[in-house]
C-alpha cells in the first residue's frame, strides 16, 4: 500500500511524502477499506506539527476522512453491517493511503447518486452543524440564523440545514468568491466580515433589526456577534478557527438573555450514542429530499496522494471553500 507516513514531526504539509508500506492487516473488529477519495481537515495540519490534542505514537498514518469500498469484513462479526463491495465513507487514523482499517461505527454508507469525492467530507462536517442547529439550538422555520465561515465545510453544511429547516440564513465569509459560494449554497444573504460595521448589516436584515436568533461559530467571534444577537438568541460554539480562544463580555449576554452552547461532536459517540444514530438519520432524509448536497470544493482538482500537501496547504492559508478532498487512484479497482 501507498500511504503518507510521518516518522517525525514535520513544519508544514509540504515536507509530507509518499511511502510504499507493507499491506494493512485488519484486526478481528475492523473492515479493511480501499480508499478512493481522502478529505483534508485543519486539525491534519496541527497533526503532523505534533500540536493537536490527540498524537498517535510515531510513525502514524495522516488523515482520517476517506470514502471507498470494503475489501473485507470483521472477522469476529457473523453478521456485518457491511460486506465486500459495498461503497462506505468513514473517519479513521490513517486516510491518507490507499488502504486504510476502520471501525463499523465509523464507517456510513455512501448514499445513492453520490459519487466518493462528494462522500469522502461527510464525517466530520455534515453531522457537527445538523447537531449544532438542531439539538443544541433548536433551529425553527421563522429563525434568523448567522453563519460564519458560512464558505467552509461545516458552514455549507449548516446553511443548507437551516435553510432546510425554514430559517433565514444570513452568511459571512472572508472574500467576494467565498460569499458567493455561501449563496449558491442557499444562503439568504451574504457580507464580508472583514468590513467594518458587518454586524450593523446584519441587525438590519432582520425584523425591526432585532438582530438573529442563532448564530453559528466555528470561528471565535462570540463577542462581535452579541451586537447583531436578538435577546432570548442562542450563539454556538462549534471552534476556534482564527487561533483565538475569546474571552467574553458576560454583561452582554445576561442584559440580552442570550445563550452560549457549545457543540463537540466528536464527544457524542461516546457520551450519547444513540443520538449519533438519529442525527445521521436525520442528515440522510434530507439528502433524499435534495436537501444537502456535497460541499466538495471544485475551483480545482486534486488526484493522487502526492497532492495532499498541496492541498493541506490551500487549506491552512484559507485559500479554498467547502471541503477539500484528494482522489486516490486504485491498482485495486479492477478487482472490486
């Protein structure tokens, strides 16, 4: 198998090369996949730095966002989820190769008409913003929502939920292409957060400029966004995007009843489990009602795992939109 092996921390993803390893021999409770599509995500990028929360012990595998097809089953289930064949996307350690062992909890079916580029970027992003909107705040039809970083994964993937849910979507991005972008994904309206007076803007766009009833924020501009929160809102805290944990002005928040609540949806699995299931249910009847669609970002293809660090780059810079997924070509494919 080919894969993207670190043996040592690296500065950047341009120092990431290609190796030729060993085939992957799955244990007894894993499915061994065959990858055919690998998604990049920020955390990748404090990863191979050695600055992320969770460090494999060296040498580990990058990546862990994928789509592909199973080679084999667990041989310790008599009745897998999955057999041979079948088209999954999924999330484990190790993406960034050609083979990649995956756990059944972790792993999805591909859904009908949805090709692996689109799939391989469902895991993290897609179910982070239903559960934000929808258990933590409790989106309604009539809701004014503002979604930051409204270009990214998770905030394409939260512009169609609202929107799905009869909200008013009112997106910020950071450039002219981006915001355009957030539109052609149903947002309502879109302005650039780097413009003085942005939150003024979007108090106006609401009834007698109230302000919004969610806002969304997997940035960190909890304290820009009390000015533009109607009272009785609800902001959520789904990251830190721009490196900056804030520290914010609680006066504000108790003078306008406003709700903070945090969302980490990695947590879930182990915590509530069973809303796992009903979340995922829930992201799979919209996409049958063509209510969500991939976030795949198109303004440029990458093929092939030596494009990874090209990739991981244009992701660090803020440089692309949606989700930014790398092809991997497979010597297997004729045997599947």
């Amino acid at each position: 198998m080919r894969a993207i092996q670190v043996k040592e921390y690296v500065k950047g993803p341009e120092d990431l090369t290609v190796s030729t390893l060993p085939n992957i021999v799955p244990s007894p409770d894993t499915y061994l996949i065959a990858i055919h599509a690998t998604a990049t995500n920020f955390f990748d990028l404090l990863q191979i730095r050695g600055k992320y929360q969770h460090q494999p012990p060296l040498p580990w595998i990058a990546g862990a966002e994928f789509a592909g097809v199973v080679i084999t089953t667990p041989s310790s289930k008599s009745l897998p989820k999955f057999k041979k064949g079948d088209r999954v996307f999924g999330s484990s350690q190790g993406g960034y190769a050609t083979q990649v062992c995956a756990r059944e909890e972790s792993l999805m079916p591909v859904p009908p008409n949805w090709g692996f580029l689109e799939a391989a970027g469902l895991m993290v992003t897609a179910p982070t913003s239903y559960a934000a909107l929808i258990l933590r705040a409790q989106v309604k039809r009539g809701d004014y929502v503002l979604v930051h970083a409204a270009a990214g994964g998770v905030g394409l993937a939260a512009v169609q939920v609202a929107k799905a849910f009869g909200a008013t979507v009112i997106a910020t991005a950071g450039s002219e292409r981006k915001l355009q972008v957030a539109v052609s994904f149903g947002a309502d309206h879109a302005i650039d957060y780097n413009r003085e007076g942005w939150a003024e803007e979007v108090r106006r766009l609401t009834p007698k400029a109230r302000g919004v009833d969610i806002v969304f924020d997997p940035v960190g501009m909890v304290n820009a966004s009390l000015k533009c929160t109607a009272w009785g809102g609800r902001i959520v805290i789904i990251g830190f995007t721009s490196g900056n944990i804030e520290k914010v002005a609680m006066n504000k928040v108790l003078l306008k009843n406003i709700s903070l609540v945090g969302l980490h949806w990695g947590t879930y699995s182990k915590e509530e489990p069973a809303t796992v299931e009903k979340v995922w249910e829930g992201l799979f009847q919209l996409m049958k009602e063509g209510k969500f669609k991939g976030t795949l970002y198109t303004d440029q293809r990458f093929c092939g795992l030596e494009r990874v660090g090209e990739a991981l780059g244009m992701l660090g810079r803020r440089e692309t939109w949606g989700k930014v997924v790398v092809s991997v070509p497979q010597a297997l494919d004729s045997k599947l």
